[in-house]
C-alpha cells in the first residue's frame, strides 16, 4: 500500500513547459544543493558540456551513489534523435558511468 502511495505522488507530479517535472526548477535557477559528491560532479559536468536550460540530477540509490536520474534539457540537442542525445550525455559520463550499477536518462531538446 506505501508503494502504491509512493508511486502516485509521482505521477501526480506537475510538469514544467518543457516537461521537466516541476520538482526540476531548483536545479536551473542557481547552485542547487546535493545530496552527494557524486550528483555534484555529474552536474557540473553536464553543465559545462551542454549548457543547459534544465537540469535534474537525483542519486536515487539512497546516497550510495550507484543509481542516478538525470533529466537534461539542452540546446545543443535540437535537431538530434534522441538516441544521439544519449550518447553524447553517456560519452560526457563515461568515467562515472563505470562506477554505477544503473541510470535513468531523459534528454529534451526545447523547443
């Protein structure tokens, strides 16, 4: 019964214009605060690399550091199919990449 609870207030979640969930707008609107060095690294990586207009990065493993969900929304994506889109976040992430057991990938081109 907890799970079912869980699972939808996450889907109640409200949605920004380019469907970032609305829980994603402190990630564009200065420093946000982590959880974990390894969010902070995966931030500022993706920042530098893709200048991007939204960004949501969420240690979803408890702390741990071997799951993550990213959410980005960048420029530099319009006109790529979205697996193109992927490559280019996972070839920025490779070295982080070989650390963790799982991610979860949203790329968004704005439009």
């Amino acid at each position: 019964m907890l799970a079912l609870a869980h699972l939808t207030r996450r889907l109640a979640r409200p949605q920004l214009a380019t469907g970032i969930p609305a829980v994603a707008r402190w990630n564009s609107t200065g420093q946000p605060k982590f959880s974990t060095d390894g969010e902070r690294v995966i931030y500022e990586k993706l920042t530098e690399k893709f200048k991007p207009s939204e960004l949501r990065v969420e240690d979803v493993s408890g702390g741990c550091g071997t799951f993550y969900h990213i959410i980005i929304a960048s420029d530099q994506f319009k006109g790529l199919p979205l697996v193109k889109q992927q490559r280019l976040v996972n070839q920025t992430l490779k070295e982080e990449i070989e650390g963790i057991h799982g991610l979860q990938l949203k790329t968004i081109a704005p439009k």
